[in-house]
C-alpha cells in the first residue's frame, strides 16, 4: 500500500536558509489573529459609551410617542378602528372595479342628477313659504340626530336633507359594484359613512339648531361645560388614564 495518506507536510526553506511553516498552518495563524482584531474592533465599539449629543433626549421621545399615538387614534376614529393599509387594500378593490364599470358610473350620475332636482324643489318651497316642508328623504330609522322637531324648520331642515341625500348616493356609489369582495366592500361603506358622519350639521354649533337654542337658553354656559369637558379628555389621554365614567364598567 502507499503511505502517501501518512505523509506529514515537510517545512519548506527560505532563501535565506530559514524553515517556513506549512501553508496550512500559515492560513490558520492568519485567519486567528484577523479574528482578533476583528473582536478587539468590535469590542472597542460596543463598550463605547454614546456622547451626550448622540443620545435622545426624553423630551423628544416622549413627543414623537405622544404625536404617534394620536395620529393613530385619529386614524381609527375615522376609519372605526380599520388598520390604514387594510383600508387602502379596500379602496383600490372598489376604485379599480369602479373605473370599468361605465353601467355603474352613468347609474351614478342619474342618480346624482336626481337628487339634486329634489333637493332643489324642497329648497325652492321652504324657501318660498318660509315654513316647515314635506321632507324630500327621511333618515334611517336608528338614526335619530335629526329626530329633534327644531331640524324641520328652516333653514336647518335644507342642511340635514342635504346631508341625508349626500349620505343616500355615498351608500349606492360604495355598495353593489361588479368585482368587489364582500369583506372590501363593507370596509369602504363603513369607512365613507365615517368620513360623512364629520360632515355631519349635527356636530357643529352654527348648523345644530338643539345647541343653538340650548346656548341662548344657558347663556352660554353649556359651552363652557363642553370646553372643560374636552380639556379633562385631553389630560386623561395625555396620561394614560381610561376616559370619566370608565371606571364603573369591569370587562367580562
């Protein structure tokens, strides 16, 4: 048999007469002492205390925490809790089916054209009579911000018919478009009707014609309730602290 496998690496001279250490052995000595500057190296840089200007001040994290936190609490009072991506997945499914569906778009417009001419006529009668007018739409039957007798007087009743008809052809215009899954579609009707809901003459002062008369009633002291209200919210959110009369309910 050979012995070839027993052959022992033979140390190789120099010019100069001086023995060299094999290849191998040379290659391992290398890549140790590489490996230990790369570890002094690394180490000299992990133990490296950050200078006072490059660490973040508790001020600035505490803001950039606080402004996250309420664009993202904005975010889901109008999307009602909807995550924005998930949302935006939604959208494109509606707006995508909707832009080749040219029987659903001239269905929209007839029915746009439609309601204007009844919003028109109602507008033109209370107008003219300067009374209460036969309502053009009625509301839902779980909708009761407009269930108040003050919003069949004019002017009032011109906003909420108005609102109500806006809100009708938003409902038809997010609902039955060719191509749209089921859960995409409740997603984009729920979160226009949020976005609508804003809009809504009940929730300002000028066009809510029960906070008007409540107003001229108290004096203005209502609105005064109302501000510090809203201040004691803001200081309960800023802290942490669950919202006034939070505490009387225990899950489960």
């Amino acid at each position: 048999m050979s012995d070839t496998a027993n052959v022992t690496p033979i140390s190789r001279k120099t010019a100069g007469g001086a023995e060299s250490a094999p290849p191998a052995k040379q290659a391992a000595e290398t890549g140790t002492l590489d490996g230990k500057r790369r570890s002094a190296h690394a180490k000299a840089h992990a133990t490296a205390p950050a200078m006072p200007w490059e660490r973040d001040s508790y001020a600035s994290t505490a803001v950039a925490e606080i402004l996250d936190r309420s664009i993202h609490a904005a975010a889901a009072r109008m999307t009602g809790g909807l995550s924005p991506s998930s949302l935006a997945d939604s959208y494109f499914d509606w707006l995508s089916h909707l832009m080749f569906s040219p029987g659903k778009q001239a269905q929209l417009v007839e029915k746009a054209r439609k309601k204007q001419l009844r919003y028109m006529n109602f507008a033109q009668k209370c107008a003219l009579k300067g009374e209460e007018g036969s309502p053009c739409i009625e509301p839902l039957p779980q909708d009761k911000r407009f269930s108040n007798p003050a919003w069949s007087t004019y002017p009032f009743n011109m906003l909420s018919q108005g609102f109500l008809l806006t809100q009708q052809w938003w409902h038809a215009a997010t609902t039955g478009v060719k191509g749209v899954t089921p859960q995409h579609e409740r997603a984009v009707e729920f979160a226009a009707r949020q976005m609508l809901d804003v809009f809504s003459p009940s929730n300002y002062i000028l066009t809510n014609p029960e906070i008007l008369n409540a107003t001229l009633q108290q004096g203005g002291a209502n609105l005064v309730r109302g501000f510090q209200n809203f201040a004691e919210d803001m200081e309960r959110s800023a802290s942490g602290r669950p919202p006034v009369g939070a505490e009387a309910f225990t899950p489960g």
